[in-house]
C-alpha cells in the first residue's frame, strides 16, 4: 500500500513534467527529484566551480586586466558582454515558448569549449593581436554566450527540486565559487588561464553527469505515471493534461508577478552600480583600494546569505532587503562627493555587497517560482538576465556621458555633486515607486495545483481548498483565474484583519489547503514559526477552526 501511494504521489507531481509522446516538456523543471547526497555534493561542486571560474573571468577579462575598478574590469568589454548576454538571453526564451528548447536540452559541451578557447588564445596572445576593439569583442561575445548557457543549465538542475534543497546548494556552491575565484585572482595571469581552464573541464564533467542523473530520474517520474495512468485506463486523458500550452501564458504572467519585486531590486542595483562605475572612470575618481572591492563585496554578499540561510534558517523576502539596502546606499551615495577615499572604499564595498547579496536572493527565486508555477527557469532566469544587462549597458553608457562632460559646463567644483545627488534622487524615487507598485500586485504566491497536495493533504486541506473559493482543478485553463479570485479575497479579508505580509502570504496557503509542513518548506521556515503564524492569523480574523476560516473566506466573496 506504502508503495502504490508512494507511485500515485510521483505521477501527480509528474504529470506537467511530461509532454506528448512521452518527452519531457519545457515546464517540467517543477517536477521535484530527490537526489542522493553524492549527487548533491557534484551539484554543489559544479555549480561553485562554474560561478568561480565565471566570476574571475569577468573581473580580470580573460585575465587582460590585472584589478578591475570596482566591478568594471573595462568599459568597453563590459557593454558587449552585456549586450551579448541580453541577445542570447532573448534567443533563449523565444526557443522557450516555442518548443525548441525541452527540458534538459540546454547545451553543456559547446559553451565550455567556448570558454576554454578563448582562453587557450588569451594565453598566446592571440587576441593581442587583433585591433583593440576586436580584442574586447570576441572574448565578450564568447564570454557572454558561454556564461547564459551554463548559467541557464545549472539553475534549471536546481529549480527541479525542493526550495529547501535549492537554497542550500546555492549557498554552498556559492562559498565554493568566493574560494575559487579569490584563488584564480591571486595566480599569475598565464597560470590563471591554465587553472581555470582545468576546473572549466572539471565543471563540464560535473555536469554532464547531473544531466544524466536527472534525465533517468524524470523518465522514472514520467514512466510511474504513465503506469498509474493505464492502471485507471485513463492514458489519454492524462496525456491531454500534461505539457499543453493553453495555461502556459497565465502561468508565465503569475510567474512574473512573483518575479517582480526581486527583477526590479535586482535590476536597479545592476543599474545603479555600472552608473557609479563608468561615472567614475570616465572622471578619472579613483580611490586606494578600488581593485580589492569586488572580492569584498562579493564576499560580504556570500556571507550574509550563507549565515542567514544556515544560522538562522531562512531566506529574507528581496523586497524587504531591497528597502533596506537602498535607503542606507542612497544616504552614503549623497555624502560620497565630500568625503575622502577611504569612505569611497567604504560605500563602494556596501553597494556591491548589496548587489551579490539580491543577487543571490533572485537566483533562488527564480528557482522557486520555476519549480513552484510548473514554468520553464530558461525563461524566468533568461528574462531576468536580460533585463538586467540591458539596464547595465544603457547606465554603463549614461554614467560615461556624464562623467565626459565637459568640467566648466556647470561651474567649477560643482558637476560630481549635482550629477550624484540627482542620479542617487531619481533612481531612488524611481525604484521605491516601482516597488510599491510591484508589492500591490504580488500579495501572494501562486502555487500549483491542488492535484498532488490534495492526495498530500487530506480531507482538511481538500475542505479549506474547496471551501474557501471554489478552486477545483476541472479544467486546468480555468485554474488561472480561480486562483486570482481567491488571491483577491485573501488580499482583502488580510487588509481588514490587519495581517502583516508574511500572515497573509501564508493565508494564501492556507486558503489552497496547504499543510503545515508544505508552508514551511516552501517559506524555508521551521513548522514552529508557521504554527505562530497561523495562531495569530486565527486571532487577529476572530476565528477559532479551519471550517471558520473557510467561513469567512466565502462570506469575503460574497460582499
């Protein structure tokens, strides 16, 4: 019996991680795995090893560059591996939405190849030789290219798993790719390209073999439900429901709106760190020390979430680290033109610490909205990627404007503190606004269907699912909609009983018959804190039992 439910469980949480015909869909990243701890420990391995390699890549320009200033190893080089990665990143997602790009199909082999190429020439000179921009253009184009690819690749191998496991990979390989990387910067140029290459073909072999490991288990997933489904005599209509593509753009759209706090604070950092950059060097403002803040803030950003994962177990909402950060960085930005180069070391490593650190946050949402919406993280992750290079290479080319401005054109000593205090003024007021905005149309998750959690669940959870807005999977285009109604009524029902954010993301769980022990998952939360919650929800709404809830759910529906 244990085994036949065990069978039926991994057939539900497979049937939108098959297409027709057997093969895998695009969305089936969300079809969680368990893997075993050697796999997780190659994840883990190839992940660090990429990031590191990549990251120092970056930095040093295919080791041309012996410290970057601030994050901006060159100008130039920085606006074609942008604009580069932007480009691929829309071939990417165009790939996506028409079935050109199936699960686990996305290349290993040649952008790795690229990689080590264009370091095989860096080391004989060979890029040396080309006309200077052309010697920044190709090993941008390669870089750019090699870095959406891989980047794509590994999230898609962690977006097909728990939130909890996810979270704890990209901490650890993070830590992985800090060591990595300050190792490769401290080597001679030519070892550097020697080294690097050698852990690109260890990552190359690490991922291969997850690739593999992950294909045989999606077959077993697919293979159990194919088996469930012909037990019921119901293979057609099973077949029917996975992979179409009616639902696909809704779950696009709610997928976004779960995106939309992170890809702004995420993007406005990336903006806002290339105008400081280039504003910088095109008004020769050096400091002591500018070479050394990239590691800096790069391991302040790694650290932070690595002690706030492990030590205290959870993992912060971006939206409320972004109006934390951005208020602190925009205070220190108006005081930057007055203070002397110690204080710009100081700022410049807080900003980009700031900027690891959200990063980090939205390679981990990504991974949960992929996994909990059933959507293909090649389109979340390449959106995200894409956007956020385009506003790079658009602040990187502003930023340099400004700083080229001629000095009398505003009065002597007077152009650095208007052109900071005005950018710092409405990138800030720009930012906040957009935010708020975003935190009004994403008050909740979205989560998948009730078709496994049901069975998960029990009678309860089926009761509060059902009761509380009707939302019963009986055609899945109609789901979309369900749950917007039952979001509504959760969002207003929290307004009047003055529930804070978090209590009323987890009504939203609630509302869907979610149990204790999924919330807590999901939220990556002890089933402590969630009961705590769940008690003050029941408190602050005046009710005592889930039937009552379901109560008040129903009558929010009717006014």
């Amino acid at each position: 019996m244990e085994t036949r439910g065990m069978r039926k469980r991994d057939a539900g949480r497979a049937r939108d991680a098959m297409g027709r015909d057997d093969e895998p869909a695009t969305d089936s990243s969300a079809s969680a795995v368990v893997c075993p701890p050697a796999l997780v420990v190659v994840i883990i391995v190839g992940f660090g090893l990429f990031r590191g390699v990549n990251s120092n890549s970056y930095l040093s320009a295919f080791a041309s560059v012996e410290s970057p200033f601030l994050f901006v190893p060159d100008l130039f080089f920085n606006v074609v591996v942008a604009l580069t990665v932007a480009l691929c990143s829309a071939v990417v997602i165009v790939l996506t939405l028409r079935g050109r790009l199936k699960v686990l199909s996305m290349p290993l082999l040649p952008p790795v190849a690229l990689l080590i190429v264009a370091k095989v020439l860096t080391l004989f000179g060979v890029f040396s030789e080309l006309p200077s921009d052309l010697a920044l253009i190709v090993p941008g184009v390669c870089f750019g290219m090699s870095s959406v690819m891989l980047s794509l690749a590994w999230i898609e191998v962690m977006a097909m798993q728990r939130p909890l496991v996810i979270v704890t990979q990209i901490a650890l390989g993070m830590l992985l790719s800090m060591v990595t990387s300050t190792a490769l910067s401290a080597l001679e140029s030519s070892t550097q390209l020697v080294v690097s290459s050698v852990l690109l073909v260890i990552m190359a072999l690490c991922a291969v073999y997850v690739r593999r490991a992950f294909k045989k288990m999606v077959a077993d997933v697919s293979r159990a439900a194919l088996a469930d489904a012909e037990e019921a005599g119901a293979t057609g209509r099973v077949q029917g429901d996975l992979g179409t593509l009616s639902a696909k753009p809704r779950r696009y759209r709610d997928a976004f709106l779960m995106l939309g706090d992170a890809l702004i604070a995420y993007c406005v950092l990336e903006a806002v760190i290339g105008l400081l950059n280039s504003f910088m060097l095109a008004g020769s403002i050096t400091f002591a020390g500018s070479g050394t803040v990239s590691v800096a803030g790069m391991l302040i950003g790694i650290v932070a979430f690595s002690v706030i994962v492990f030590a205290f177990q959870r993992v912060p909402q971006v939206s409320t680290a972004f109006r934390v950060l951005m208020p602190i960085i925009a205070s220190l930005l108006v005081f930057l033109p007055f203070l002397d180069e110690r204080f710009n070391l100081f700022f410049s490593t807080v900003l980009l610490g700031s900027y690891y650190f959200i990063a980090l946050l939205i390679t981990y949402v990504v991974a949960e909205v992929a996994h909990e919406r059933r959507v293909s993280s090649y389109v979340l992750m390449g959106a995200a990627m894409g956007l956020s290079r385009i506003l790079l290479a658009a602040a990187l080319v502003g930023g340099y404007f400004i700083g080229s401005l001629p000095v009398d054109l505003f009065g002597e000593g007077q152009d650095i503190m208007r052109y900071l205090i005005i950018i710092v003024a409405v990138i800030y007021a720009l930012s906040v606004a957009t935010v708020l905005v975003s935190r009004d149309r994403r008050r909740k998750r979205r989560l998948r269907g009730l078709d496994d959690e049901l069975a998960e669940g029990g009678e309860d959870a089926a009761g509060v699912g059902a009761g509380a807005g009707g939302v019963r999977a009986d055609a899945a285009g109609e789901r979309p909609s369900l749950d917007e109604a039952l979001d509504e009524r959760c969002s207003r029902l929290a307004e009047r009983g003055g529930l804070t954010e978090r209590e009323g993301e987890i009504l939203g769980f609630l509302a869907r018959g979610r149990t204790k022990a999924h919330i807590a998952g999901v939220l990556f939360v002890s089933e402590n804190t969630v009961r705590s919650h769940v008690r003050n929800i029941y408190a602050k709404l005046d009710v005592h039992t889930r039937q009552e809830l379901i109560d008040l759910l129903e009558q929010e529906g009717s006014r």
